[in-house]
C-alpha cells in the first residue's frame, strides 16, 4: 500500500508545534549515555498512548529525529544517543546489539518506564529495534520499522550511494552534504532542517556503532516475533531497496507493510503522509484479528 500522493491534503498539512525534550546524561551498566524524553502533550482528560522506544540511525544524534516528537504528541518518545553518538561519550569497548538491547530495557527501568512500550526504528536503528523485540518480547507493545533490514541477509542499495554514505564529510561538510543530499537520500526536499540538527560522531563512536552490526541478522528469528509489526519503507530509497522490506513483512508473522512515495529519509522528508500510517497502526488492536485487518 501507499501513502497519499505529494499533491494531496495531507501532504500539505503543516508540521505542528515543537515539543521540547528533557535531555540528561545517564550511566546506564557501566555505561554514560544521553538520554531525551519527549512528553506526551495530550489535552486535560485525555490519556496518553502508550511510550514509545526509539533507535535512530548510524551516527545520527537524537536531535535529527525531533519531528517524531512534533508528529506524534499523544506518547512519551524515549531516544538516546549510541556511544561516541551525538552528546554520549565515546565507548571504552565495542559492543553488541544485545548488550544495547539490555541496556535500553534498564534504561526504561531507570526513567520509571516498567510496563510495555511501543518499539521505534529507523534504518542501522531499525535492527537495534528488532533485536530488543526479539530479546526483551514482554517489554513490547507493537513495533515500527522504517527504511531498514535484516542485517547481513539483506539486498544491499545503490554502491555509489552506500560509498557517499560511508564519507564522514557528511557529518562534518554541510556542503558535501547539501551536494549530495538528493543522491544520498534520494529526496527533492529542503534539507537545511536536517542539516542544521546533525552533529558529527566521534571516530570510534562511528566505527564502533558500524562494527555492532557486523556478521547480525534477525532472519533466523523473525518468525518468533509475535508483536505486531509495521515496515515502512521509501519507494525510491537507494540506501535500504524496498525489496528488504517486503523480506522483513514474509518473515514477521503480524507484520503488514506500507510504502511512502520517498527516499531513505522519509521520515523527515514525507512526514505528512509518513505519521497518518503510523497513527492509524498504533491506535489499531495489538493483533491482526483473523481474517485480516479491515480496509
């Protein structure tokens, strides 16, 4: 299924109003790492939705996902920064997605979160997203995955694009990055917002958050995952084809999958048709009922 066109009502809705987050640096299993909490900004009576964890991407600081803040206002949204990421300070050793995993989870504990949450993530995040579903499956409601994989058994994007990725001159140059922002992204976009919000990784920070991944894949046990699971995926994304999309819904037994006409940042690019699908899915049952959802 796709979302709206780019033409249509609401993708021409405005972003509402910005939502300050409480950012604070935590020890967490030996561990600093900065933590933000969006808080729900739900009306007087009305109750808040359920809290969402969030994963973002490789070397992307916390600050670059603050329009899920601004587009899903009924949930307290819980982030933080990867080690050596954004305001976390550099890792002493490497870690592994289960170790992260963990540590998200005494993370909730620790901000007073203890019964379940809704589980966010986006691209390298998508797969920390998937790991804490599968390791940590009492903690979660449902799970959204957006423009990501099943790690190494995955149908890899454009190599020309994947190397443009690879430069860290895209998080220190912003004019490589505004030169390179369409062919990386694959997005027409006005891509200041984004920019201004990035804030360089430390060498080790990014070379330890790539190796986390290497040789991970969810394949083998994604059959296991029984919430009920939302893959969203860009069209044109040259970075993580759709193709692994549609793997990760065969695999997931509750998954259902939607596309968004964009690139990999689709997110911020295309949030107007982008959150309605999220919304609708989250205020959805837990559960596929049998016989499917209704149209």
């Amino acid at each position: 299924m796709s979302a709206s066109a780019p033409g249509s009502a609401k993708a021409k809705a405005k972003s509402p109003p910005p939502n300050e987050p409480r950012i604070e640096i935590l020890k967490i299993a030996g561990r600093r790492l900065r933590v933000a909490v969006w808080e729900a900004q739900t009306p007087p009576g009305k109750p808040k939705g359920r809290p969402i964890l969030f994963f973002n991407g490789i070397g992307a600081n916390l600050e670059i996902m603050a329009p899920l803040a601004q587009w899903m206002p009924d949930q307290d949204i819980i982030t933080f920064d990867m080690p050596g990421v954004g305001g976390s300070p550099d890792p002493t050793f490497p870690y592994r997605p289960w170790t992260m995993a963990l540590r998200a989870a005494l993370l909730l504990n620790r901000l007073g979160y203890t019964g379940k949450v809704d589980v966010m993530g986006v691209s390298w995040g998508g797969g920390m997203a998937q790991q804490f579903a599968l390791q940590h499956p009492h903690r979660v409601g449902k799970v959204i995955l957006a423009a990501t994989a099943a790690g190494v058994v995955m149908a890899p994007g454009d190599p020309r694009v994947l190397a443009k990725m690879a430069n860290p001159r895209r998080y220190i140059d912003p004019e490589f990055m505004r030169q390179n922002f369409e062919s990386l992204y694959g997005e027409e976009m006005n891509s200041e917002g984004h920019i201004g919000r990035l804030r360089p990784p430390s060498q080790r920070g990014y070379l330890y958050q790539l190796a986390a991944m290497a040789g991970w894949t969810s394949a083998f046990f994604l059959p296991l995952l029984k919430s009920r699971t939302l893959v969203l995926m860009g069209e044109s994304d040259r970075i993580v084809p759709l193709i692994n999309g549609r793997f990760l819904a065969r695999l997931i037994p509750n998954a259902q999958l939607e596309t968004v006409p964009g690139g990999h940042l689709f997110l911020v690019s295309r949030p107007a048709e982008t959150f309605p699908l999220i919304q609708k899915f989250l205020a959805g049952p837990d559960r596929i009922p049998p016989g499917g959802l209704p149209a």
